[in-house]
C-alpha cells in the first residue's frame, strides 16, 4: 500500500460487484450487503466447503475497502483513474504489500460492525457469532482444517504371501492431538480468542519486494486462527503428542520385493477435521528355500544326473502350493536348459498364472562306490577319442 492508502490491486477489482451493491450505494446499505453475506458464506457454517471459504474472503477483502469512507473514496478515484487509462504522477499506485487481506484484516471491526444489530449493545465477538450463526452463546471462529503427513514405513511378508496376498499389522508412530487438550493447544477449561496478529485468517501478508507480496503462516498461531492465553501444560500449545496405533494394511497379491505401496488415509491424522495424510508402505519380501521368482513366473532349479540328461528320463518336480508334476527330459539335453511349466507361476491380475521355469542343474557325486567307479571309468574309456575341446583351442587364436 503507498503512502496514500491506495492499494496496487484495486484497479482490477470491483468490489461494488463483489459486494452486490450499486456504486451509489450509502454506507449503510453496504454495511447491510456485508452482514448478509458474511452470514451465508461464514467457515463455521460451512466448515467444508472451500468455495464459501474464498466467498467469505472476498467480501470481507471488499468491505475491508467501501466500508471504510475514506478508503471508498481513495478506491473510486483510483478505479476512475485507471479507467481513463492511467495514474498521474505521485499517485502512489503500484505500492507493496500491506492493507487487507483474506478474514477480517485492514480496517474492519467485526466487533463494531456486529455489535451494530437490531437493538445495539451486545457481549462482543464470541456473542455475536452465537447470535448470527444460530449457535447460541459464545461463538468461536473456526480454525483452518490441515491435512496429515504422510508416513513411511516398511513391511515383512514371505515369499507364499507376496504372491497370494496378504494382510499385515504395522504399528505406526506420528504426531496426532494432544491427549490432553485433544489439539487445541490451550489448557483444558479455557477458552480460546481470535488471534490478534492475523485477525483470526491464520495467515499473514508479507513482502517479498516491490509490488509482491505472499502469505505466511501466522507466527502467532501457527495458523489456527485461534489463540489461548493459558497453552496447553502438556504440548506447550503445539496441541501435538505423539502417538502410537496399530492398523491393518492389506497387501496386493504380487507384491515385489523392494515395492512401495500407498495406503491412503493411514497416515497422520488431519488437524481442525482435515483429512488423514496417506501411508507409503515399503514391502521387504522374504526369499523361499526352494522357489525363486522372475517376474509373472516362477523360477526352480532341479538337480539331475548326467546319465538323465545322457539318456533321457521323467522327473518329478515340486509346484508352489499344488501337486507335483512330471518333466520329460530328452536324451542329450544340455546342462542348464530351461523347461516352461505353463500356468503353474505367480498369480496374475487377471486370474491366470504366470509359468513355472525348471533350469536343470547336473549335480557331480563328491563320493562313488566301486560299482559307480568301475562303469565311469569304463565309459571314460570308450569316449577316449571325443575330442570335446579341440574347438576351444581353434578358436583361441
């Protein structure tokens, strides 16, 4: 605002509109426009509705200006002037930061305007509130709703139930309400005022240079809007403890390991009714002594012997959580070939399986008996003349 009182942002802004009231409007009439609106779109009438909120602002911001009969001037010829296409020099147009704002910042004395009502008189701010929003009593302003942290945490589950699915407890740690002053941050028995600093908005207005401006947090209260001269013994009025549950958290069947899961709603509970933060669950997955897993499919290594891939056989390999099936090997199969299982893998989203790959694996006896010797070395002998590693040399160079 310059030294005039003249804000930067009035040229753009009709408050006459925003109010419903022609420009010849008395003051009175605004006054009137005011309170009727101020009845319809007060955050404690609709403390969720979000469009009222910015409505209450608006008009507040506005009443700020044409209720005032020294700012409604300094307005109506700013707007005249920028009408007619510009500001002459020393107007002090363009200035900082400053004046109103959202709540009832700037020169609105809510007392005084709401005092003012059929009969005069009246006990102040809390009475008029329980007078014009049915309540009844001392009112209270509504402190801004705020939102939960999000959490993190890590989970444990075991092969088996990584691919069926599963449902785990986690023990949880964060900052909720006070259990004593349940949040308010005032001590228990007393009650709560506007915040002077910001005029109950929970925000205040900053400048960052120029003609910007930003808000801030109220430093006062943290942005509640509230304040309590007697805090909370417990929290120190931070109206914060911290907490400890317990939640069931339900784990999606193929799961990987490593994955990280979003749970929503589980985290940190909101402050002022707003909504829970959400949980990040990182999930360790345990490995199994027999399976392993690429993907959609399951993975296991079978060991064999050199006279079953030599000669060929039918072996029977295990399946995770069904009956055994039988493998055909052929004759001359390679040491470490890969046979496809179908449909005996990992469940997929769609309710079908992934496949079961076998990898055989020729297991080398540490030990022989004479008999197993004898026909070794007799097999040695008759495949004395294979040469198995002439190409090795060839292409060695």
């Amino acid at each position: 605002m310059s030294d005039d009182g003249i804000r930067s942002d009035w040229a753009t802004k009709d408050f006459y509109k925003e109010l419903g009231v022609a420009k010849s409007a008395t003051q009175d009439e605004i006054k009137k426009a005011y309170r009727k609106l101020a009845r319809a779109n007060h955050p404690d009438s609709h403390p969720d509705d979000t469009a009222k909120h910015d409505r209450f602002k608006a008009v507040a911001e506005a009443y700020d200006v044409l209720g005032d009969a020294d700012k409604r001037k300094k307005y109506d010829q700013a707007r005249e002037m920028f009408s007619r296409g510009g500001f002459p020099a020393g107007a002090g147009f363009g200035g900082g930061a400053g004046g109103f704002g959202g709540g009832f910042g700037g020169n609105v004395n809510v007392e005084d305007l709401l005092r003012d009502r059929a009969g005069g008189g009246g006990g102040g701010f809390g009475d008029l509130f329980g007078d014009l929003f049915g309540g009844g009593g001392r009112g209270r302003a509504r402190a801004r709703a705020t939102r939960g942290a999000d959490l993190e945490t890590t989970a444990t589950i075991g092969f088996t139930e990584a691919l069926e699915g599963a449902t785990v407890s986690l023990r949880v740690s964060s900052d909720g309400a006070c259990a004593t002053c349940h949040g308010t941050g005032g001590k228990p028995g007393t009650q709560p005022h506007v915040c002077p600093t910001c005029d109950g908005s929970g925000f205040v207005t900053a400048s960052v240079g120029g003609a910007f401006s930003m808000n801030e947090t109220c430093p006062t209260c943290g942005g509640r809007q509230l304040v309590y001269d007697d805090p909370c013994p417990t929290c120190h009025g931070s109206g914060l403890g911290r907490s400890t549950r317990t939640i069931q958290a339900k784990i999606p069947a193929g799961v990987k390991d490593g994955q990280r899961i979003r749970l929503r709603g589980k985290g940190a509970p909101g402050e002022n009714g707003g909504p829970a933060g959400d949980l990040y669950v990182t999930v360790k997955v345990t490995g199994h002594r027999v399976f392993g897993r690429k993907g959609e499919h399951l993975t296991v290594d079978v060991p064999v012997s050199f006279a079953e891939l030599a000669l060929g056989a039918e072996i029977k390999i295990p399946t995770l959580g069904a009956a055994p099936v039988t493998l055909k090997v052929p004759a001359g199969t390679p040491n470490g070939r890969t046979f496809r299982v179908r449909g005996k893998g990992a469940a997929k989203a769609d309710g079908s399986r992934g496949d079961l790959l076998a990898t055989v694996e020729v297991q080398v006896p540490s030990t022989l008996d004479a008999d197993a010797r004898a026909a070794l070395e007799a097999y040695a002998a008759a495949t004395a003349d294979t040469q198995l590693r002439s190409g090795l040399f060839q292409d060695a160079g």
